[in-house]
C-alpha cells in the first residue's frame, strides 16, 4: 500500500512540477516580449511628446513616470510580502503523512514519540520564521 501511494505522489509531484515550469517559461517569453514592445512604446512617446516638449523635457516627463511606476510596484510587492502565508502546502503534506502516521502510532515507543516530538518542533520553528 505505501508503494503505491508513494508512487501516487511521485507522479503527482512530477506533473505538478511539469506544469509549472512550463508556465513559468512561457510567463518568461511573454515578460520578454512584453518588455521589448514597452520599449518601442516609449521610444514613440518619446519621439511623440519631442514634438510638443524639448527632448530634454520629454525625457525627464517619461522617466518621472517610470520612477512613479517602480515605486507603485515596490509598494504593492512590501504589502504582498507582508500577507500571511496560506497552509495549502501543510495540508498537502498532512494527507501524505497520514499513512506513515497510522502505521507508526500503531506501535508507539520511546523513539518513535521522540521523533514526532523533533517534527512537531521543526514544524512550529518553521512556520515561526515563516511568518518572521
């Protein structure tokens, strides 16, 4: 039975794993391509505000809209760094723990509370400089 729910998981984990970096790969082609038509939109206003403004004028005016830009984007990524992390990842773990879990709480010794008492510990030290 723990062979075939190893297995399980395995197979979840890798799919999982496949899927997401697939999506993470195709964010980075888009961040790419996104970034190079941001660049040739600012060359155009650029050469589009030059018209009505010195070059010099145009410049600062873009680059003053830039600087407010990144600013607004370190705001919102402190106040997302700030939020308190979800336990989807706890939860996972529990439903893959919970069959070691019965097979070894059906004999229970010394070594064996010793060793859910150093998980408990590690868990609870964890999720304290998670939150820190």
């Amino acid at each position: 039975m723990m062979k075939g729910l190893t297995l399980l998981a395995a197979q979840e984990i890798g799919g999982s794993l496949k899927r997401r970096m697939t999506a993470i790969g195709l964010f980075a082609a888009a961040g790419i391509v996104g970034g190079t038509g941001v660049i040739y939109a600012l060359n155009a206003l650029r050469d589009y505000l030059s018209t009505r403004f010195t070059t010099l004028e145009a410049n600062l005016m873009i680059a003053g809209g830039l600087i407010a830009v990144a600013t607004i984007l370190v705001v919102v990524g402190i106040a997302q760094k700030r939020r308190p992390a979800d336990s989807g990842a706890a939860a996972s773990a529990a439903i893959l723990a919970a069959p070691l879990a019965v097979k070894t709480i059906g004999r229970l010794n010394i070594g064996t509370i010793a060793t859910i008492g150093v998980l408990a510990a590690g868990a609870y030290l964890g999720r304290q400089v998670a939150k820190s």
